[in-house]
C-alpha cells in the first residue's frame, strides 16, 4: 500500500479541532515503559469523507499493561496510542510510515520491541522518566475568559504512573541544561489553562498571523471560554 500522504499540511486533526470536537473517550491500557521515536516515523491516519491520508510524528513506542507496543502522539489533551486514536466525525488510524519508505507498516520496529521488551524485564514498572520533545508539539494554554492565549513550545515530557506529561518553560530558559536541571511546568499543573497539544505545522501557522489559522484559533478559543 503507498498512499499519497500529505505531511505537514492542514489536515482533519487541525481544521476538526475548530470546527467539531475531537475525542479519545476510549478505555486505554496503562503505559508501563516508553521509548522515544528517533527516526522521524509517523502515524497515518485517514477520514471517512475524505479519500487522502494524513500524518503525525509519534512521539515515542510504548508497551502497555495488556502487553500491546505500540506508538504514541500527542492528540488534543492527552498522550494516546495511535490506534486508539479516534474523531467524532469519522476517521482510522491506517498505520505507521518511516521518512524513508512508502509503505505502510502495522507494527512497532523491531527493534523497539526488542528494547521495550527489554526494558520492562529489567526496569521498574513505572519508573519516572524524562524525555526531550524534538518533534515541535506546542500546547495551547488559555490566559483568560477574554479570548487571551498563548502556544507554549513543549520542551519535554514527564512519565510517571503510567501517564505521559508534557512540560513548557513558563518563562525563558536557554536549554543548554539537561531537562532534569530546567525549570519545567507541567501541563497538568493547575492553573496553567492547558486545553490542547498542537503540532508545529499548525503552530508555525498561528505564530506566522496565517488569517485562516488566526481565524480558526480566536474561533476555538471563543467557544472554549463560553
């Protein structure tokens, strides 16, 4: 199977998050250790009215308490498997593509697996970890109930207890420090008015003042402080 993907483009996960709600409401394994993706793979993925395919990085390869490896992305408010990714207007989760190759696979690499399986066998189960994010995820965080935001770069994220975290700089940092020695906030953190993890494409087109993404987004964040 070589679908014609569009990479980077504007796609059904940017124009579904203003137009309809996007949802993951399905029960999902604990994640017991993670992996983070190196070699720029992505999820495919495609909507019910709309014959082309999209993609995602993936964040990391994760094995789950039911035994599944599988990768993760950062979609809308949380850190989910690719294949539990769902949108409430239709849509499936295809499968993963490397940068390098057009053919679509259904299975983490082998050599993930390997090491996930590894690492379960001799690490413990949910010991914290601390991951760079080198795929540009940004978080929208609501600044007040007039319509203010911002889009917080997300330098890296926090496993702990089977969940994945992302984490921002709440001012200026350089990062030439390890992320263990930065000062990091956590999405979660209250106060914070996290909402939604973005990909870059979309937030280099809101920092750019694109119209149609300024639109979009001040549409969004309307409905949001209703």
């Amino acid at each position: 199977m070589n679908p014609s993907i569009k990479h980077d483009k504007s796609d059904p996960n940017v124009t579904g998050i203003f137009s309809k709600k996007v949802t993951n409401d399905a029960p999902i394994s604990p994640i017991i250790s993670i992996s983070p993706e190196l070699a720029g793979i992505k999820m495919i993925y495609q909507c019910d009215d709309d014959a082309r395919y999209y993609s995602l990085p993936i964040l990391c390869w994760s094995i789950l308490a039911s035994g599944r490896i599988t990768g993760l992305v950062a979609w809308q408010g949380s850190v989910c498997p690719c294949d539990k990714v769902q949108l409430a207007y239709g849509g499936k989760w295809v499968g993963y593509q490397s940068m390098n190759s057009k053919t679509l696979e259904f299975e983490a690499p082998e050599s993930k697996r390997a090491e996930l399986q590894t690492m379960t066998r001799q690490t413990e189960r949910n010991q914290p970890l601390l991951i760079p994010d080198i795929i540009g995820t940004h978080a929208l965080l609501l600044a007040d109930r007039e319509g203010g935001y911002n889009l917080k770069p997300v330098v890296g994220w926090r496993f702990t207890n089977g969940e994945i975290i992302g984490l921002f700089h709440n001012h200026y940092e350089k990062r030439s420090k390890p992320l263990s020695e930065q000062h990091l906030m956590a999405v979660d953190t209250p106060g914070t008015g996290f909402v939604y993890y973005f990909h870059y494409a979309i937030a280099k087109r809101v920092h750019a003042k694109e119209p149609s993404a300024m639109a979009s987004m001040r549409a969004l964040v309307s409905r949001l402080t209703l």
